[in-house]
C-alpha cells in the first residue's frame, strides 16, 4: 500500500511537468530539440553553482587508496575501445567529486572528450567533444529536462541534453556527439584490476570550496538515501511500471532501435543474449570490475549468432564451445583468434531514461532469448571447423592488438 501511494504521488508530480502529446524517442527532428528546449524545469541552481573540471591533476592507484574508501562509486572513462581494458590508458574518477561539478573537460592537441554526470537522472556517460577543429567545453547549465541534467557548450552557448549527447538549442542544434567507453563501478573493483597498470590514473581532489566528502542527494553506501528510494527532486513527463524507479540501466540506441539493459538483472544471470530488432546482442557480467559489457553475438557472415551462457570464470557459446573472455575475444576453441564488437551506452535511473525514452524496449522483456535455448546441446560430433568459413565480421580473423 506503501509502494502504491508513492507511485501514485508521483504521478501526480508530472502534472506540473508542460508535455506535448508527442512522446518520442531520442530526437529526430526539429519538433524533437523544440519540445525539450520549452519544457526545462528550472531548479535554482545555475552553472556558476556547478563549475566544471577541466584538465585537472591525477594520481597513481596506489597513492589514491589512502583516501578512498571501498565501497566508494567511481567511473571509469576508457578511450581505447579497441584493445582489452586492462591494456587501454584510463582515468578513474570518484563519484563523490563529480556530484559537485557534474562534468569533467579533458583537452589537448590531439583529443577531446567530457565525462558528463547528473546525479538526479544517474546519468552518466563520456563524449568525444572533438569537432573538426571546435575543442567543446562542456559545463552544467543548471536546469533539467525529465530529471536529466542540461549541459551548455562555453564555445558557441549551445544546449545540449546529457542524456542524448544531442544540442537542442543554439549554434549546434541537432549535432550530435560520439560516446567514448565508460564504466560504473566501486573503487574496491577498480583498484584490484588496475593497481599494476601505469596507464591507469585517479582524479586527485581538486583545490575548491566543495564538501567533497558528502553528496547532497544522500549516498550509495545508504541503501535508504535517494539513490534507491523512490522519492524525485524533479516531476517526470511519464512513470514507466517495467521496472523499479531507481533500478539502474544502460540504455542503448542501435540502428534507430532503443534498449535499457537493467544492470541488476544481468548481474544476477551472468550472460543474457537478447535481440534489438534484428541485431543479437549479449550482455555479460564482467566479474572482474562487476560491470555489465554488451557484444554483438554475430560474429560471422552468413552465420547464425552465437547463444553465450556462463562457463567458469569466462563464458562460453553453444554452437561449438568455445570459451570467451571478458573483452569478447575467443581464446579457446574454433572461434579462436576473432572477437565480439562491444556496444556502448549511457547510464541512468530507469524512471528518466523511460521518461526519456518512452518507445525504449527492455531487458528483461520480450527481446530476451529464453533460458531454454541454453538447453539445447551441440552433437559432440559435429565438426565446425570446415563450416566456420570467412570473413570474420568484426576482425577479419585477427585480433587487432598482439
């Protein structure tokens, strides 16, 4: 009864929330950018409130332990997406300092990218903010738009959605901006994978007037704060009932298609294999950092996609055994020497993500392959090895790291 009044509650919030009738999906179009930019809620808090980070100091793993605490949440930007995780050159930043910035600039000669947070939303996601020859800087504009924080680019003051990686308004509308690898996780994970790694690197407290050892909003180590309960800060256009308000998704668009992969779920499961309209996927949960990974399962022309299931510490398919690490790469078996493209999305709080994305499919739901397709064995006698003929889809038959 408890549960049922709060929703209800809720939805009476969104009243106060001026909607067209149009929901849509990611914008399309003009009519898309103009009905987010005329319905931003404005919270009071402006971006001289939110200052960002930009090119700040960092320090090693080890010296970083002598101030973080386990079980504190970190995010991991990982450029690089072509080489194994532990291999690529990461930065590692504690979520307890980007809740007071909510955004992190990273600029030189060669690249650009913004690590962009909003703690209302637990949107979280990293964007290439390269453009031709603009070098963006991104900075927190203040107000939201479904929970979701709005971002404003300092070099031509375009709007842009934290969610999308899309400006809405300005110069720049309708531009859109490339997702770089990020992963959400807790420092404990983080430090035991890349404590040997000299390409890893921690965000170091920076010298500002912030109460960086508390979060405004409550705390993810309080299981009772608003990070899982079900009370908003901001009224949302819909309340979507798939799924938990708070349950945390990775929300994907492929090919025009939408999907949020519940992280819990996957968790729990191990592997899923799941469809997005016509392209099967696998998500997999990634021990080592506890992270959800997502792979594109057809790995060969003409053939069909592979169903991956839990085996041991890795996992393997079902077609021909084959063991797969965590990368996507086969290291056993006749697949052996070729990988699984890997996706990327962004992360949020089911409740602004639906409301976001109100036409999204998700997972668990309808395009998840059922537990009993894992049950269906392979002749032991059958040989693959003469039907498994070039080319290799995402690698050509070769890895494209040594």
């Amino acid at each position: 009864m408890v549960k049922k009044n709060i929703i209800t509650l809720l939805l009476s919030l969104t009243c106060c929330f001026n909607t067209t009738n149009n929901a849509f999906a990611f914008p399309r179009n003009d009519k898309d950018l103009t009905a987010i930019a005329e319905n931003l809620i404005v919270t009071g808090i402006d971006s001289t409130s939110i200052s960002p980070l930009v090119n700040p100091e960092f320090t090693t793993v080890s010296l970083a332990s002598m101030a973080l605490d386990e079980n504190e949440q970190v995010f991991i930007i990982a450029p690089g997406k072509l080489k194994p995780l532990k291999d690529r050159d990461v930065i590692i930043v504690p979520q307890r300092i980007m809740v007071w910035h909510e955004v992190l600039n990273m600029i030189d000669l060669e690249q650009a990218y913004a690590l962009t947070y909003s703690p209302i939303s637990g949107g979280l996601a990293t964007y290439n903010t390269k453009r031709d020859k603009l070098y963006l800087q991104l900075e927190a504009d203040g107000r939201q738009y479904n929970a979701n924080s709005v971002l404003v680019d300092l070099n031509t003051n375009s709007r842009w959605s934290q969610m999308y990686g899309i400006s809405f308004m300005g110069t720049l509308a309708g531009m859109g901006l490339e997702l770089i690898p990020t992963y959400w996780t807790t420092w404990e994970k983080a430090r035991n994978f890349f404590i040997d790694k000299p390409n890893a690197k921690v965000l170091l407290t920076p010298r500002a007037n912030k109460r960086y050892g508390t979060d405004p909003y409550g705390s993810y180590m309080n299981p009772e704060s608003f990070y899982y309960n079900d009370q908003l800060v901001y009224p949302v256009s819909r309340i979507d009932t798939r799924m938990k308000l708070k349950d945390m998704v990775i929300g994907l668009e492929i090919e025009k298609e939408l999907i949020a992969v519940n992280i819990n779920y996957v968790k729990k499961k191990g592997v899923v294999n799941f469809f997005i309209g016509k392209k099967a996927l696998v998500a997999v949960h990634d021990t080592r950092l506890d992270i959800v990974r997502i792979f594109d399962r057809t790995v060969w022309y003409g053939k069909d996609p592979l169903v991956l299931r839990k085996d041991n510490k890795n996992f393997s398919d079902l077609q021909t055994k084959s063991t797969w690490d965590f990368d996507g790469v086969c290291r056993k078996g006749n697949y052996l020497g070729s990988y699984m493209k890997e996706y990327f999305g962004v992360y949020a709080f089911w409740y602004s993500y639906a409301a976001n994305n109100p036409e999204t499919s998700t997972i668990p739901g309808k395009g998840e392959v059922p537990d009993s397709a894992l049950e269906t064995g392979i002749p032991e006698n059958k040989d693959f090895s003469e039907d498994l003929k070039g080319p290799v889809e995402n690698s050509g038959m070769g890895l494209p790291w040594n």
